[in-house]
C-alpha cells in the first residue's frame, strides 16, 4: 500500500510539473509569437522553453516572492515524499524567521549604501570648495549625487540655497542608518562658517576617517567569513545526512516522520540546530558590533 502511495505521489507531482511547464511555455511561446509577427519577423519556431528561460523565471518569482516563500514549498515537497504535513508545517513556521533575516541583509546594504554616499558627497564637496565655488553653492552641486531619502535631500538642498540651517538639515539627515558620517560634514561646516576655518581641509580629514572605517568594517566582515561558512556548514549537514541516508536505502523519512524514536530525534535534532545558528550568528553579530 505504501509503494502504491508513493508511485500515486510521484506521478502527481510529475503531472503537476509537466502541466506547469506546457503552460508556461505555451504562454511565452504564444507571446513570442505574436510579438515577431506583428514587428514582421515572418515565421517562428515552435518549442518547449529553454534552461535559460526557466532560470530567468524562477529568478523572477524569486524576486516577486521573496526567499521565504521558498520555505513551504520545499516543505511541500518533502511532505509529498515522506507522506506527512509534518515538513510542510515546518516550512510555514519558517517564513517568518527567513523573512526577517531578508529584511536584515536587506536593511545592511541600504546601510552600507548610504555610508558610501556620506563618503562620495564628502569628497565632492571637498573638490567644488577647492575649485573657488562658495560653500552654498558647492552642496548645492555636490548633493545632487546623494543617495539618501528624498525629503532629507530636498531640505539640506532647501538650507543650502536659501540660507536656512544647513547643519541642522544635515544632522537631520544623519538619523538615517548608514549616514552617520553627516554629523561629522554638519560639525565641519559649523566651523567653517563661525571661525572661518578651511571646510575643504575639515572635509578631506572626515572623508579619510569615514573611508578608514570603512575599509575596517570590510576587513572585520572579510575575517568573520570563516564563522559564517562553519554556520552555514552546520546548517546543511543535517540535510547532507538525510540524502546521504536515502542514498543507502535507509529511508530516513520514514523513519523521522512515522516512529515515536523518529519524531523524538527531529524534534531534539531542531532544537540544537536552531540554538546553534542562533549561538553563531550572535557571535557574528557581537564581533561586528564591537
């Protein structure tokens, strides 16, 4: 009965794939189609969709989905495999732990992409002051360029050309993740417009200590890509086991998701995994925090 179970199983999902797939292609062959004839590109191949075409599709819904939907899915299909919900439920309790860590890395590069805007505007300040221009004018010129929101951008450009607060707009601005470095171009420009200081030589020493940190930030994340990869390899090794088990014709999903020893070693087994993960990442996050 369970080999009946089973080859009923893999003949669904067969079906199901095959379906998806003559639909998919039919769709991006008939709009082909239509598009080569109506730029009168005369006759057009008729054929099942390309690796390439299926890579770039599931890379779309990738992004459409985002990576935590992924998680049932594979769930799904491990469900269909072993006969049990068991991994489905599991996939769809892990949409909300993979959705954060996307927002995280997510969250990271807009971060780091303001830092390098902070250091780009530094340095472009820098080099309109040096050319003659009043300060006024050479924001005005350099913050064009700025990667950073909108309105905090209109309102430093705003203080800038009709003399309003322009290191208050910048301290503003400096609340943003990653753009920190403003606070140190705001205190410049206050010096430079009480004592007459030099703001091109003030800019060139906050551009070289944003750039040194920078450059200290990559060396730590360089030095901590051991630990992420031991994370990571910790991570899959119980995915390797089970392939490794069906590779020897034990049958581990049966064995996890259908006996009382089973249930009980996947249940520890997830336990010590998620606490382990979780140990390594906050160690990675100490050691960059520090």
């Amino acid at each position: 009965m369970d080999g009946v179970t089973a080859e009923a199983t893999w003949i669904s999902v067969a079906v199901c794939l095959g379906a998806g797939a003559l639909l998919l292609g039919g769709r991006r062959g008939g709009v082909r189609r239509a598009r080569l004839l109506l730029a009168g590109g005369g006759a057009v191949a008729a054929g099942p969709p390309s690796w390439e075409w299926a890579l770039g599709e599931l890379r779309g819904l990738r992004a459409r989905w985002g990576t935590e939907w992924w998680l049932p899915v594979a769930g799904l299909l491990i469900g269909l495999l072993g006969s049990s919900v068991i991994p489905v439920l599991a996939g769809a309790a892990g949409i909300p732990v993979a959705r954060r860590m996307r927002l995280a890395r997510r969250d990271r590069a807009a971060r780091e992409s303001r830092a390098d805007a902070v250091i780009a505007l530094c340095g472009a300040l820098a080099g309109e002051v040096r050319a003659g221009r009043q300060p006024g004018e050479a924001l005005l010129r350099a913050v064009r360029d700025f990667d950073g929101p909108g309105e905090v951008r209109a309102a430093v450009v705003a203080a800038a050309r009709f003399g309003g607060d322009v290191p208050g707009a910048l301290v503003a601005a400096a609340r943003q993740p990653g753009a920190e470095g403003l606070l140190g171009l705001a205190a410049c420009w206050r010096v430079a417009v009480d004592q007459g200081a030099g703001l091109a030589d003030g800019l060139d020493r906050l551009d070289g200590a944003l750039r040194a940190e920078r450059d200290q930030r990559a060396d730590l994340r360089a030095q901590l890509s051991g630990a992420r990869a031991t994370a990571l390899l910790l991570a899959v090794l119980p995915a390797l086991g089970l392939l490794l088990g069906s590779a020897m014709g034990a049958d581990p999903l049966r064995v996890l998701l259908h006996t009382g020893a089973g249930l009980g070693c996947l249940a520890a087994g997830a336990v010590f995994e998620a606490a382990g993960v979780w140990w390594a990442a906050r160690i990675v996050r100490g050691a960059e925090a520090t």
